[in-house]
DNA sequence: CTATATTTGTCAATATCTGGCAACTCTATT
DNA sequence: AATAGAGTTGCCAGATATTGACAAATATAG
C-alpha cells in the first residue's frame, strides 16, 4: 500500500542513514522525507532516480514501486480494480507490438 | 489508449443517439461529452453509471474501461509501466487475502 | 444557403499539489 | 528535569491542474 516509502525507510536504515543526511542530498526537507517514508506524500519522478543512487539501489525497482502506489491510488476503491489492471495490461501489450512492427 | 470513450461513443451510435440526446441525460453540455468520447477528458465516477444505464450496458465493463484509461495515463511514459501493473496486481491480491480471512 | 451535429478554443472558478516552517513527540544523555 | 537529536504532525500560502461553461469553428446533409 506504500511500497515505496517502505523500501526507501529499508534502504536507508540500512545505509545507515539519518532521515536529515538522506533529505539533503535529495534537496528535500526532513519532515518531507518523512512523509514519503509513511506515504503521506509521493516523490516525485527525478527523486526516485537521486534515491536510486544514494542507495546504488536499482532504479528499475524503485521506479516499480512508486509508480505501482501511483495505480494503486487509482484503482484501490473499485471493486473490477484487478479486471481493470488486465485491460490497461492488454492495451499496454497491444501499443508495444505496434510500435515494434514499425521498426 | 482511450477505452471508455471509444466505447461510449459506439454504444451511442448503436443506441442510434445524438450526443445532444446523451449528453442531456448525463446532465453534461454537448462538448464535454465530445471530449469524452474522444480522450480529451475523463468523466467522473458517477457518470459512468449514468452512462451504463443509458446504454443498458453492464457497468462493471463501462467502470474496468474507465479505470484502465486512468492507470494507462500513470504509467504510459515509464519502460517500467508493465512491471510496475504487476507489482500493483500482487499488493491487491495480498490485501484481498487478508481482508477475506478477518470475516 | 440553412440547419443540425460535432469539434475546438478559451477562460474563470475550483480543486489539488507542493514546499516550507513551526511545533510537537519520543528517546537518550547528563 | 533540562538538553539535544531524530522523527512526526499540522498548517498554510503559492503554484499547478482540473473543471464546467460558453462562443465560435468545422463538418455534413438537405
């Protein structure tokens, strides 16, 4: 439910890191870190790549997990929330064959 | 890429409406339901049902095509877009689960 | 040319998001 | 029990985005 916030709390205890040194090198402010360790808040696309390498942590994943809460504040009062994630999957499969063939 | 209003539309034709005709039941001006069905705006959740009544169409389909375009707008711009749907699916599943063993 | 259907552009009002700060809690130290 | 450090909570003003509404443009048919 806030998938990001919690890896990005992991990574940083496990760095060993205080919320006041993470937040300094993401040009945030502490009680803004804090908030996006508990998901009260959403980074912001550019800030999960700095995470990524304060962390040396994957950007892939990270970006996963913070667009993943994204769809999830979307969908998570729906009950065909799971039907609607296959459409929106279907739609993304059928875009990237298209835009294979045309090259 | 615009689901709902691809459907929306072909139900209306269908049904043999004029979007003034449509438009009016939904309590909306005609250039709104125009953008409608034609991505340059999203509805609102209540329209949807307005919508599956007026066509007698089943509004769990109308509300997965809505959402889907919703989802799609998060993700379109990321490598990651499908991962990320199947890191959503998972999370929705884990609460599914738990919500259904307290009851 | 006229009438009707649909689309496009614009705009003010409203709602949402953002960054930042002050004040608070909690814990450990002296 | 006073101080200090880490983290949290609440609040607010400025920036951004979304909305509904309307006028005007376009398209199509008679």
């Amino acid at each position: 439910m806030n998938q990001f916030g919690e890896q990005i709390r992991l990574l940083r205890e496990q760095c060993g890191l205080l919320q006041r040194q993470v937040a300094s090198q993401v040009e945030m402010d502490i009680p803004m870190l804090s908030k996006i360790e508990r998901g009260e808040r959403n980074a912001k696309r550019e800030q999960v790549t700095t995470f990524s390498k304060i962390f040396n942590f994957p950007e892939d994943e990270l970006l996963s997990l913070w667009l993943a809460d994204k769809v999830f504040e979307v969908i998570k009062n729906e009950d065909v929330a799971l039907k609607a994630l296959s459409v929106t999957e279907n739609e993304l499969r059928k875009m990237k064959m298209l835009s294979e063939n045309s090259h």
